[in-house]
C-alpha cells in the first residue's frame, strides 16, 4: 500500500518532530485542495 500513500507518519518515531510533520500535512493538503492529484487518484 506505500505507492497509494501521499503521507506517512511513521517517520514520527524515527525522529521526526510532530510539528514538521503537520507542516507537511498542511502543506500536502493546500496542494490537493489547489487541484494536484493524489496517489490514489493516480493509480486509478
């Protein structure tokens, strides 16, 4: 299932803090909501 993730965030407990993480997934949600397919919508 990893090719039909746009995120993760088991990176998390790899070191990753919470806060850079959440700037990822608001920055990954303006871009979808500004029209970029996401990964699932790609593989159909």
């Amino acid at each position: 299932m990893q090719d039909d993730r746009d995120i993760t965030c088991g990176d998390i407990v790899k070191g990753v803090s919470p806060e850079d993480k959440g700037a990822q997934v608001f920055r990954a949600i303006l871009d979808l909501a500004s029209g970029q397919r996401a990964k699932s919508e790609d593989l159909g």
